[in-house]
C-alpha cells in the first residue's frame, strides 16, 4: 500500500487596481451640473478631484461651500459603457473629508444617565447582569452576641442611649429616606441587593444606600423605603409616540465613509 501526500501552496491574490479612464476624469461639467442641480440654491466649490472606484466607474469630488457642512464634500459619481464615449451621471451625494462637521455618536437614554439624573419618583430598567452585584447568601455561623458586645461600647466611652437612639430612629424615619405613602413598598430598600445594613439594633430598621443611581447614595435609609434604583426593579419599554414609517427610497441616509485621500485633480 503506497502512500501519497498532498502538497498545500497558497497564492497571494492581487488586487487589481482600476485604470484611470480618461473619458471619465474629463467629465468634470458633467458632474458639476449634476450636483448644482442637486445643491440648488446652494453653490458648489472647487473641483477637488476625481478617483476610479472601478472599471469604468469613478467619482468626481466638489468641496461644499455650505457653512452647515463645513469639510463635507459632493461626490458624483459616473460611469460609461463599454466603448462608448459619454459619461453618464450615477449618483450626487455628500461624504465627509477629514476634519469634517460630524454629528455626534448616538448614545441610548440608559447610557447617557449619570448619577444625580435621577428623581425618587424615576424608576431605571432591569440589569441582570450587574458588576457591583453579586449572589447572596445567608449569614451562618455569625457569633450573634458580637453586635451586641459592640454596641456596649468596647472600645468607645460613650454609646448612644435609648433616648438618643430613640429620637435618631424617629428623625430618620421621618426624613425623605423613610416610607413613602405615595409609593407602595413593593420593591423596598429590605430587598434591594444594594442596601448595606447597619450593625446592632438599628439594622432591623436601616440599612445604607450604595446605590450611585438612587437619590439616596451614601444616606440612611428605612427598610421600607421605595426608589425607583432598586436593584430588581424594572420599568416597561414604552414605544415612541412618533413611530419611523420605513420609506421605499431613504433619501435621508448619509454615508459617511470618509472622502478617499488619493483623490487627483
């Protein structure tokens, strides 16, 4: 039984580039006119020059002289056919030089929030995955007598008393980070992976916000207490009151590659 082998050789592919075509870069009134028709009132610049896109096909490039399109430039494109010797007109559309006049990048709603956007009254949308959020588990083994031993005050002089802690549990209660009757409790800080409970007695009662987003960052709050940054709360997808109708030529479409820097004049 012989053997055979087979011998793997790869080939580099050149890319070929188009020849200029004399009948097309000569066809610069052409252009111009078509996209003085196009711009009108708006004049048209210089000719800033004329590159092949493909056999027989290439695009001649105005500067654009209007002041809201400042580094934009017309391209018209034209093409012949074989053995003839007219160039006709393909398309007029406007592309971006460097340093043009760009509208900025679109940013959803929910990227652009930055902590203090929100209200109590906002509500954010569902994350499942949030990195400052991790599963929880019940605390075992915790030595129930050591919240105790430090609230008696090993290692301070003094400790609040009843009274004190009694007026602080009413004033915080009471404050803004309480309960709210406006809103139901039906996400409330005891169930929002955000809340840091205190130690002692006051952690049946209040916890701290370490929610950026919530209005209350960094406060007191009541167990009871409701926001809208809940860690599990959602808010429905509302559609917009202005629905897009797809049209059959999207005209309004702007293609923004940028203008070819071996552009000849």
């Amino acid at each position: 039984m012989r053997a055979s082998s087979r011998s793997r050789s790869t080939h580099k592919v050149a890319v070929r580039t188009p020849k200029k075509d004399a009948i097309l870069a000569q066809a610069v009134e052409v252009a111009l006119e078509s996209a003085k028709a196009v711009a009108h009132p708006r004049p048209i610049g210089e000719h800033l020059g004329f590159v092949m896109d493909s056999e027989r096909i290439g695009t001649h490039y105005f500067a654009s002289t209007d002041n809201g399109y400042v580094g934009w430039a017309w391209a018209v494109t034209v093409a012949r056919v074989p053995r003839s010797r007219h160039a006709t007109v393909c398309e007029v559309d406007m592309v971006p030089r460097d340093g043009a006049l760009l509208a900025p990048q679109w940013i959803p709603w929910e990227d652009r929030l930055r902590p203090g956007d929100l209200s109590r009254d906002d509500t954010l949308p569902y994350q499942a995955e949030d990195a400052r959020l991790e599963q929880s588990f019940h605390d075992v083994g915790e030595d129930i007598d050591y919240p105790e031993l430090k609230e008696i005050g090993l290692g301070r002089k003094r400790v609040l008393s009843e009274e004190g802690r009694s007026a602080a549990v009413d004033r915080w209660y009471k404050s803004e980070q309480g309960p709210k009757s406006s809103r139901p409790p039906r996400n409330s800080c005891s169930t929002c992976g955000f809340l840091v409970k205190l130690s002692g007695s006051m952690r049946t009662v209040f916890g701290v916000c370490a929610n950026e987003w919530a209005p209350d960052d960094g406060r007191v709050v009541s167990l009871d207490h409701t926001c809208g940054a809940h860690s599990e709360t959602d808010v429905a997808k509302q559609g917009t009151q202005w629905p897009v109708r797809p049209s059959r030529i999207d005209d309004g479409a702007l293609d923004t590659e940028k203008m070819p820097v071996n552009v000849t004049s």
